[in-house]
C-alpha cells in the first residue's frame, strides 16, 4: 500500500512537471487583440490570504515580492488585528480590498452584521480600500429580504465613493447565472464580482446555453475573481493542465469582455487571484496531501493575466 501511494505521488509530480511545459501556457497567455486602452485603464492584481498560514506580515511581503499590487482580506473584527494588518499593508506598499458578509439564517441578525461590518470598512481610519467585495444574503432569502442588501450598499457606495460589489457566489444570492440576471435588471445600480466557476458548478457547464444571459451580466462586472470552474466543481485541480484547455479558454473569453470594456472606458480593474487551499484544492485520500500548489497556481494565474490584459 504505502509503495502504492508512493508510485502515484510520484506519477503525479511527474505530471505536474510536463504540465508547466505544456502549450496551453503560451495558448492562454497570448495577449488580446491589441486594444489601446484610454487614460485612466489599470490594472491591478490582488492576492488571498485564504490557506496563507504565516503572519499579516509575511503575507504582505510574499504578496510583493510577485508582483502583487494588492490583496483582498475580510475584515477584522479586533481593533488590534486590524492595526496589525493595516501596517504590514502600509510597509510593503499594498493596496486592500475587503470582504463583507453575514452569516446567520435570521434575515434581520444577517443584516445587522453585514452592516455592522461595511460600516466599519467605510469609516476604518487606516486606509480606504479600492472596493468592497461582499457575499451577500443567501440563496433561500426571498428577493425582498436580499434586495436589501443591495440597497445600502448602493446608498454606502454614493455616500462614500467606495465601489461596493455583489459577488456571483454559492448559497449566496447571486448563486445562479439566471437569478443573478433577475436581481440585476430589477437593480441598476447593482455591481458585481465575477466568479463565475460558481455558475459552471451551479449550472453543472461552461455555460453556452445562457450566453444570452451571461453577456449581460458580463456588463455589470467591475471585479474579478481569476479562479476556474467547471461542470462538476468551482476549482480545477490544476489550470496548467493540458486537459482542462477548453475550460480555461472559457474562462479567458468571459475575461477577456470585462477588460475591453474597462480599457474602453479608461477605467481601473481589480482582479484577485483565488484559487483555494484543501478542500477546494483537490486533495490525495487519506494523506489529504494537495494535489496541486495553490499559491504558485495564483501567481501562475497573476503572470498570465497581466501579460494578457496590461
């Protein structure tokens, strides 16, 4: 057995190793058709610290040192956290977007917080953040009870000036390609984070039967999160992977929407790089050894973007 488990571990490494090698990395860094984009278009990159085991500190610096313009961390809710985050963000010269959320099934105590928490973001004394991304309501809320969420964060954005996104998530209420389209036309001013290897794993596909529906939704996408579904999952164990070429293809041409319109209009764009530790990096049984690296897969992903879309 642990021969076995040996063999295939080094199999797997062996796999990986030609994957770098593999044509679909120069296929999926091939830059767009050339667009010259007008003053006022950037570009810049965030990291997660979701499955980062070290400090605030090591984090921020580690983030620098590839090239990171930024990252993307929920908030903390201790004053002394958030000072320690703010100042390993302010020595290493990064920009910060934050997450926002609720979690409780009672409508009125899920509201509370989220408030509680984007009120906190807004106000913080430290640093404004390039946006707020928010996981917001949840999927079995009714279209009133979610609505609510969009309304004060649209009220807190014109109050503010600081851009606040819905993300298209699970068990949120952006959970499906379909009900997303509903809240947005109903909504004008709804915003949205794209992450759409939520909807390939909804949807159980890459899609094609609601281009219609995407399209639109694509229009009202300000941020991204670079991640790769796919029918049966929201993460590919590996996007460097010679099999998994059409869905990265896909994944690039929704992209690739985004960034001409932002070039465009001359406008900023975000995009975290958030592929997932264990469980959402597939994982070997019983040693639940990843199948795959996750940080060198978010700088992968950060290099072949920025090549593709500065």
């Amino acid at each position: 057995m642990a021969q076995t488990r040996r063999n295939f571990l080094k199999h797997t490494t062996a796999l990986t190793a030609v994957s770098l090698l593999n044509p679909l990395a120069e296929l999926a860094a091939q830059e767009m058709p050339r667009l010259k984009a007008k003053a006022g278009y950037e570009l810049l990159f965030m990291q997660t610290d979701w499955g980062f085991s070290g400090s605030r500190d090591e984090f921020c610096a580690a983030a620098k040192k590839e090239g990171y313009e930024g990252i993307e961390v929920w908030w903390p809710d201790k004053a002394e956290d958030q000072k320690v985050l703010f100042d390993a963000v302010k020595k290493h010269k990064l920009q910060i977007g934050f997450l926002c959320a609720g979690y409780q099934p009672n409508v009125a105590e899920h509201l509370a917080l989220f408030k509680k928490n984007l009120d906190a973001i807004c106000a913080n004394p430290y640093q404004q953040p390039v946006y707020i991304n928010c996981h917001s309501g949840r999927d079995y809320f009714t279209y009133e009870q979610n609505k609510q969420f969009i309304d004060y964060t649209t009220a807190k954005t014109k109050a503010t000036g600081i851009p606040i996104y819905h993300e298209t998530h699970r068990s949120r209420m952006l959970f499906a390609a379909h009900v997303s389209r509903d809240f947005a036309e109903r909504n004008p001013d709804l915003r949205l984070t794209l992450d759409i290897s939520h909807w390939c794993n909804v949807h159980e596909s890459l899609l094609a039967d609601q281009k219609e529906t995407v399209d639109f939704l694509l229009s009202r996408a300000e941020h991204i999160h670079s991640r790769v579904g796919h029918a049966e999952g929201p993460q590919v164990n590996d996007p460097r992977a010679p099999e998994w070429e059409n869905v990265v293809k896909a994944h690039l041409a929704w992209w690739d929407k985004i960034i001409e319109r932002k070039k465009q209009r001359g406008e900023r764009m975000t995009i975290l790089t958030e592929f997932g530790p264990i469980d959402y990096m597939p994982a070997l049984p019983y040693t639940r050894q990843p199948l795959a690296d996750q940080w060198a897969i978010n700088v992968y992903m950060m290099n072949l973007l920025r090549k593709r879309y500065q």
